[in-house]
C-alpha cells in the first residue's frame, strides 16, 4: 500500500485487527502498558492468565497481566517459564503496587480489551485461508 492511500476499514473485525496491531503503550491506573504482542500472549497463555485454569481470581489474573506488561523484560524472562516462581513474582507484584478496586478494573478492562484485539487480529489468518467450499 502507498504511503498517499488511506485505507477504509469497514468491518468491526477489521478495526479491532488494526489496533492489535499497531496498539501502543497504553495507561491502565498508574501504570504504562507495553503493546501486547506475541510474547506477552504466549506468557499470559503459558501462566493461565488470559484463560483461568488454574482457579486464579480477578485481582491475580489482571496484576498477572499488569506485571507481563510494565515489569522490565528481563526479569519476566527470568520466571515466566517456572510457574512457582511466576506466581511469586506476581504476588510481590501485588504487595509492591496493592491496586485498588477502581485500579483493577481498569486493568481488567485493558486485558479484556487487549485480548478482544489480539485474537481478533490473528482470526482473520485463520479465517482467510480458509475456502468457502464454491
């Protein structure tokens, strides 16, 4: 596509695929959220946190996602892959920033948000390579 063409999205689909896409840091409460990407996904998948299997609450799922999305990289690295280890960097997480009600539910709208773009961007390679059996 040129750089003079303005595309016209004209699905809800197509809107919300956009903005998984191109979505930047975001503020939810006091803190400044990195896009989400597929790394952040992959994490939150991993860590029951975008789906609770694990029998986590609202308060632990959404500092879960707040902390894959403001704590420095390096450090998630360093846990993501052993979940005892997540878990407590989560609940220091929790202790360190103690969100409040308003706080969390504004985090739970920005991992609902993220989510409703994310897949919603990645449904259409589904989707698309589909045929319509014509």
């Amino acid at each position: 596509m040129s750089k003079n063409k303005i595309e016209v999205l004209e699905r809800d689909d197509e809107v919300l695929r956009e903005q998984g896409m191109t979505s930047g840091s975001r503020k939810a409460g006091r803190w400044e959220l990195r896009p989400t990407c597929a790394t952040e996904v992959s994490w939150m998948q991993f860590n029951g946190v975008i789906v609770d299997d694990n029998g986590m609450d609202v308060l632990w799922r959404t500092s879960a996602f707040a902390y894959i999305h403001s704590a420095p990289k390096s450090e998630i690295r360093a846990c993501v892959r052993d979940r005892g280890r997540f878990i407590e960097e989560v609940d220091e997480w929790i202790s360190e920033n103690d969100p409040s009600s308003g706080e969390i539910k504004e985090l739970s709208s920005a991992l609902n948000g993220r989510m409703n773009e994310w897949f919603s961007s990645s449904s259409e390679l589904t989707s698309s390579g589909q045929s319509s059996g014509n």
